[in-house]
C-alpha cells in the first residue's frame, strides 16, 4: 500500500471511531455509554498517531487536534495529514542570489571614495584584486578585455595569472556559446541562427578577446555565416551590412567596409550604418566619399560605383590590396582602455 | 571518516609522509618527486597516508611502490549522498541523533575544538594552544551539524565575517567546510617517529595535529601554494553565489563575503601548518619570499631545489643536431618540411593550468615566419573538454600538419627528438620538465612563474655566471613565447649555448643526489632531535 493510502486508510479508520463515539452517545445518553464513547475516541487519536508516513511534528498536530475537537478535530486532522508544502531541498535548489539594490549613499561612496579599477587591479590586497577581476570577468565588453590584458603586463605575478585565468575563462566560455551556436545554425539552417553563430563569432573580435593569432581564423567563419544568412533571405541581405561592415572594420580592413556599405547607404537610412561609413571612409581615407555621404540620396545612388580613380599617392580602391596601409582608429569612445593602450 | 590500510600490523616507520591527492594515485610533478625520495632512500623506513575528497575518486596506483614502505593508508574526508527527503528510515535515524545531540549539549558546548574553529576564523595568529584544541577532536560531525553550540558559533562567525551573504548560504558552507575537516581530525593516523607532508591544507593540518598528539615533529614541504590553488579554485567556483554586485560600470572593490570565507579558511590551515612544523622546505628563493609573505615563520625556511638524475655520459656532452634550415615559414604543402623544421616540445599534462591554448597560438604564429615541428607530450585524458578545445584550435588554426598531439610518452625518449622545449604554465613552483630538458642540453622557453626565472638565468652568482639557459616569457602572451621561438629557431648557435648553460646548472645545482643527500641529512636531524 501507498503512502498516501495508508494515511487516507488511518484518517477513514479515526474519522469512523470518531463517528461511532458521538453517536453513541447521542443514541445511549447513559453514564454507562461514556467509557466505551471515550474509547472510541482514544481509538481515533491512537490510529492517528500510528501515521508512520508523514513527519512526526504533523503527526502529533493531527493527533493533538482529534484529541481536543471531538469530529471536528478529524476533519481538520485530515487537512494536516494531506497538506503538502514544499519541502527544504527544493526551496534550497531554486533560490537564487540575493539581490540588494544598491542605495543611493552606496553608489555616491563608491564613485567619489572608489579607486578606479586600475588602482584597483594593483591592490596588494589579494582579495581586492580577485573581486576585480571577477568583475571585470562578469560584464566582458571592451573595456573590461583590455584591462584584463593590461594586467597581464603587470609586475606582479599574482595579478597576471589572475587576469590570465579570467581570460581563459571567457574565452572557453566564448568558444562554448559559439559553438553552440554554430552547431544550431548547422543543425537548422535559418537565416536567424545564422546571424545568431556570426554574431557570437564577431563579438570576440569586438571586444578584443581573440588573440592576433585566432582574429583571421574567427572572422572568416563569422563572414561565412553571415553570407549563409544573407543567402538564406536575400530580399533581406542588405540589413546585414552594418554588422558585416563593423566586422570589416574591426579586422582593419576599411575597404572591405566600405564596399559592403555603399550599396545600401542611401537606401537603408540608418544612422548607424552612416556613422559607420564615415569610420570607415576615414580609415581607408576615402574622403572623396565623405562628401557623397552627406549628399542627397539621390545623387548618391545615382554616382555609388565605380570608384573614381585615386591620385597617385592616395590608396587604391576597394578589391586592392591595402595591407600597407596604416588603420586609423575611429570607433573608440573616450575610455580607459584608450589611455592604457596610448594613442592609436 | 574513511580509512583503510594496506597493511594490517605494520612496525612503526620512521617518516609518515601525508600526501593529498596525489601519490601514488595521480601522476605528476609532485608524485615523481615523492616517489624519488621514497625510492632514493631506501635506508628509511616510510609510511604513506593519501588523503583524497571521495572513496572510489581514484583509480589504480600509477607507481609501484617501493619495498621500503611499511604501509600505506587512505583517508577520505567527504562521505557519499545524504538520504534523500524519501528516505524515512534514514530520517527517523537521523532526527533521533540530533535528539541525542540536543539533549546532551546545551547552547554552551564544552568542546575545545568547536571553540578552536572559532578562533580559527576570528583569529589572526596560530598558537599552540589552537593546534592542540584541534588535536582534541572532541566535536563530533552530529554536534557540528545539530548542536546548538554550533549554531551559535555559525550565527556569530556569519555576523562578523560574511553579514553581506545570505544566512542561509554561509550556514550550508560553514557545514560544507567544518564536516571533512572534523573527519581527518577524528582520524587515526600512521604511527610514526616524524611526520612529513608535502602540502599545507588537509595533509598539512593532518600533520599537525599528528605531531602534536604524538609530540613528534612535522617538516613540511611545498611544492606550490595550497592557499593559492585554492584561491584560484574558488574565485572560478560556480558553487559559490556571491551577492548581487550592483551596476557594474562602478567599481566595487568589496571582496565576495563567502569566497573570502573559504579563503580565509584554507589561509588559516598553512598558518596552522607553518606554526607546527619544525622545518619547512621551499624549493627556490622566489617561493621562499612567497611562503613567508603567506605567514611562513623565517627562520623555519630552508631551500632544497628538486633535482634529477644526470647520467655522467651527458656531462660536457654536445647538443643535439641541427635542424638544416628551420628560419623559413613552414610549408604545410611540403611533405618532407618537417625533417628541416625545429623540433618544439610541451611536455606536460594538457590541462588549463598549463595553458596550452597559448603554446599552440606561439606556435601558430612563428610558423609564420619559421619552420617548426611541434609535439605535445602528455596525458590528455585528465580535462577531456579543456584537450579538445585545445585540438580544435590547432583544427581551427590549420595547424594540424605541424602541431600533433602525441600522448605520454617515457622520460627517456621524450627529449632526445626533441630541439626545444616550451612551457607555458599559469602557475608552477619548481617544474621538473626544465630539469629534464637541461639535463639534455635544450634550450627551455617558460614563462615567468615559480622559480623558472632562477632556474633559467641562475639563482646565486656562480650561478648566474653559466649563462641563460632559456627564455622567459610573460604569462598568456603567445607573441612573447613566439618571439622567443623564433629568436632560438633563427640560430642554431644561441641553442648550443643555452642547452650547454643549462647542462652545466642541472650538473652543478639540481642534481638528484645532491636532493636526496639534503633529505637524508634533514630526515637525520629531525629524528634525532
């Protein structure tokens, strides 16, 4: 027999006892008829309290309540034995980190008497420097990379194998999404999922994680999926052009940028994708195409291509070769890690 | 508690070595070390404790060991599963313990050892009084887990050290990190005229508390940073949840409360260790300064370098050959290339401790400008997910004409096919693959770690005056490691000079005998006195 029953049988067992007493007494309201009323009741609570199969503190509530409420006590005996909660384990799994909104007088304190984070990364304070790093590890954008990189170079042998172990652990983290990732868009081609693998791919050039070494080997398997979504969808190719191009860029590669963005410039209207041309323009120092950019749309569709040929000292156009030429920076916000790598 | 002998009756040995996880199960650095001196040392009589986390963790023995070992004992400190909420019968059990505990231990408890867990952790120095309130081991696992004496040293120690965690999360973990050590306190251990462990932490606490019952002396030896290792476990440990930690574009330099917990408490086990043992061995000048920046007393300190055995052939012996012409980039069209190529050796396990993912972009990158012939010696079955990232890479790079994973191999064969040897670890102390190598006359490229510098460029001033005998690199930095590759593949010459260097520093500092004759000498001193 079950668990539940074997409860169900003790409680039908006591609630039974429990009806008999009371109608015996109605029936025989003799003295005689008290002893085996109160029996029967004893009977009740006893059978109650051989319920081997809930906790003993519920137990003895179910049995404590048949005790002092007669009938009613059973009825509310059998709420106790049936009631199931939640038990520990299962509060245990699934709560989460404690989340405390930081107060206002926190935050003050922290930007006005905080280090910043470099100061912070040398602290001779081992567990200072850890919870840096960790912090840096939680939200990896650019800035976090590059700190984490910098701190590599530092003196101190602690600092560097810390920064060094959080790298690696972004990038294994990094090569399990994109994998993941990748192995989705294989699994089901889709122009979605495609996107979805590129994009993984590309965000390790965007924030500096893939080392010089890996960078070419990334960003090709980034291009191919990107032209496996373009491919998938091509009324809906040109949308790819601002990641493609920002890709480009970011491989150092302007005029790869370029001609992916002139031929939608004008017609997709995004801001971005124009502020992106002009980054682009000025890497590969095309400011004939600058102007072009600011015109209306349409003289500017009407005179996108070909490229009109370069004076003699300029670069050459889009589809030559252009390792020779020196990348100009442009994308970089003011930020930390813009002082801690110098100029560009 | 968990243990079991290998020996029923066994005499007492002169020398208890305490060895965590390691020998004779796990190979390694630390498991040849050990199994040198056992073997080396055949005059000495030893008995072995393996200290390890779970019964059943660990396969067969890796090593033979020798006939000198009187007996050889394991102790583990985690139990298997707790019942599940189903287990009734379990639970009865349990709940009659805790009714026991309750009843015969008020909220005062009378145990030495609960108070000296407490001192432990509020406590910033280690006397013998802490050490020998431990050795008393009158806390039982029921009184630590039920007993209101606990409880009430949990809710302060939560108080005054971790107010910013959840209650609930320090509770699990103080239980989760007082349970296995009150096992190994409860255990019985070897008897033993001295003991020797080779780490701090649960052997080295082990040790101490062995040393004190017995009132006979502990050396210690460190072979890395338990604090250290650990420190990097936990900072890395998905089990620990740390608060939230609020926007985080604004530095927040508060350390996570329940990391430093555990960190302080792994802390205070090398302190207890350091205070207990009578002499305390480091294997370089480096990790000395180390070791007392961790709370080592100074004037325990001594230095004996680990050493290997230097066939008296190889002495003044040339280098190896040549390659004909590595200083060309590598063609991978070319099946007959490799036999002009620099042969470049890893020799170690392919974990993430030794980074390999760098050593394979350092040699993505100079194959770009020279030949190279690269192997990677060793087991890779110990992080199956970490060696197929890493065999993916060398996929990824297109490397796998030049690149080749080839397993473990014998010592002896490993360097004679080999020009150079590459070592791109995050963290070693003393690796014994520099040694090797330079007993073969190679050159050796390591990172700044441990005591590589020393080992490379020379630790006093005769020994410097041998020359470098390798590069060091910067930690995680595959272009320094290719420069420096490509630097040794450009001049035959330079890898004679260094390879002969590093001959001569193995001969004259790191030979094995001249390790096991300061052992026999320190083994000697400690029993007699």
């Amino acid at each position: 027999m079950r668990a539940d029953q074997q409860s169900l049988a003790a409680v039908a067992t006591a609630g039974a006892s429990e009806v008999a007493a009371v109608l015996l007494l109605a029936v025989q309201p003799h003295a005689w008829a008290v002893l085996p009323s109160g029996l029967l009741h004893v009977v009740a609570v006893a059978s109650l309290l051989r319920l081997r199969e809930v906790a003993p503190t519920r137990r003895q509530l179910a049995a404590a309540m048949a005790f002092c409420l007669p009938l009613i006590g059973i009825a509310m005996a059998a709420l106790v034995v049936g009631l199931r909660g939640r038990s520990g384990d299962e509060l245990l799994a699934g709560h989460g980190p404690v989340r405390r909104a930081a107060s206002g007088a926190e935050l003050t304190r922290r930007l006005t008497a905080g280090a910043p984070t470099c100061q912070i990364l040398l602290s001779a304070d081992a567990e200072t420097r850890r919870s840096a790093i960790a912090a840096l590890q939680r939200d990896p954008d650019a800035r976090a990379i590059a700190l984490l990189r910098w701190s590599l170079a530092q003196p101190g042998p602690d600092l560097a194998l810390d920064a060094a172990l959080a790298l690696e652990e972004l990038s294994v983290r990094h090569a399990e999404r994109s994998a993941q990732a990748c192995a989705e868009a294989d699994r089901r081609p889709a122009r979605d999922s495609a996107i979805a693998a590129a994009e993984e791919l590309a965000s390790a050039i965007h924030n500096g994680l893939a080392d010089p070494a890996l960078r070419p080997a990334i960003a090709a398997r980034a291009r191919d999926y990107y032209r496996r979504a373009a491919e998938l969808d091509e009324h809906r190719a040109p949308e790819l052009a601002l990641s493609r191009a920002r890709l480009e860029l970011a491989m150092l590669d302007p005029e790869a940028a370029l001609a992916l963005i002139e031929p939608v410039l004008h017609t997709a209207g995004d801001p971005q994708l124009r502020e992106l041309h002009r980054d682009a323009a000025h890497a590969a120092r095309r400011f004939d195409l600058l102007a072009r950019a600011d015109a209306s749309p349409a003289v500017a569709v009407a005179d996108r291509a070909p490229c009109p040929a370069p004076p003699a000292h300029d670069p050459p156009c889009a589809g030559e070769p252009s390792v020779a030429r020196p990348a100009v920076v442009v994308t970089w916000h003011a930020s930390e890690s813009e002082w801690l790598h110098g100029s560009a | 508690m968990d243990r079991r002998s290998a020996t029923a009756i066994a005499p007492r040995a002169q020398v208890c070595l305490l060895l965590e996880g390691t020998y004779p199960y796990v190979a390694g650095g630390v498991s040849s070390w050990v199994h040198r001196i056992v073997s080396d040392l055949p005059e000495v009589s030893f008995a072995l404790l393996h200290i390890g986390a779970v019964r059943g963790s660990y396969g067969a023995p890796r090593y033979t060991v020798p006939a000198n070992v009187t007996e050889l004992s394991e102790l583990y400190c985690q139990t298997g599963p707790s019942p599940g909420p189903a287990d009734l019968a379990a639970r009865r059990e349990l709940e009659r313990r805790i009714h026991r505990v309750r009843r015969h231990r008020g909220p005062v408890s009378a145990s030495r050892t609960l108070a000296a867990l407490r001192r432990m952790h509020l406590g910033e120095g280690v006397d013998d009084a802490l050490v020998s309130d431990l050795a008393r081991a009158d806390l039982s696992i029921a009184e630590l887990l039920h007993s209101d004496a606990a409880f009430a040293v949990i809710t302060e120690l939560y108080e005054r050290l971790a107010p910013d965690a959840a209650f609930l999360d320090f509770f699990w973990h103080f239980r989760a990190m007082h349970a296995p050590l009150l096992r190994l306190l409860a255990a019985p251990v070897p008897d033993a005229d001295s003991y020797h462990t080779v780490s701090t932490g649960y052997a080295g606490l082990v040790g101490a508390v062995a040393s004190v019952r017995t009132n006979r002396p502990l050396l210690l030896t460190e072979h890395g940073f338990y604090t250290r290792e650990r420190d990097i476990e936990l900072s890395r440990a998905a089990w620990i949840r740390d608060p939230d930690p609020g926007d985080p574009r604004i530095p927040n330099p508060r350390p996570s409360p329940l990391r430093r917990f555990w960190s302080r408490g792994f802390a205070a086990l090398s302190r207890i260790a350091y205070h207990q043992a009578q002499s305390i061995v480091s294997l370089g000048d480096n990790l000395r300064q180390q070791q007392m920046s961790y709370g080592a007393p100074a004037d325990k300190l001594l230095v004996i370098p680990n050493g290997v055995a230097v066939p008296a052939s190889a002495v003044g012996a040339t280098g190896k050959r040549a390659p004909a012409d590595p200083a060309e980039p590598a063609d991978p069209a070319d099946p007959g290339d490799r036999s002009r190529a620099l042969r470049v050796g890893f020799v170690g396990r392919v974990v993430p401790i030794k980074d390999v993912a760098t050593f394979i972009k350092a040699c993505d990158l100079a194959l770009r400008s020279v030949n190279l012939d690269v192997h990677i010696i060793g087991p890779d079955d110990e992080d199956p997910a970490y060696a197929r990232r890493c065999k993916a890479l060398v996929a990824m790079l297109a490397r796998e004409s030049h690149i080749r994973f080839v397993g473990p191999k014998p010592a002896a064969q490993i360097y004679a096919e080999l020009d150079v040897v590459v070592l791109t670890s995050f963290s070693e102390s003393q690796p014994l693959v520099i040694l090797e190598a330079g007993a073969a006359g190679l050159p050796v490229i390591a990172t700044d770690v441990g005591v590589c510098r020393e080992m490379l460029e020379g630790r006093t001033g005769d020994d410097r005056a041998l020359g470098p005998s390798g590069r060091v690199t910067r930690v995680a930095d595959p272009e320094d490691t290719a420069a420096a590759l490509t630097e040794l593949a450009g001049s035959p010459r330079l890898r004679a000079e260094l390879g002969e260097a590093g001959r001569a520093r193995v001969h004259a500092y790191y030979r094995s005998n001249q390790m096991i004759d300061r052992y026999r000498a320190l083994y000697r001193a400690t029993l007699e006195a």
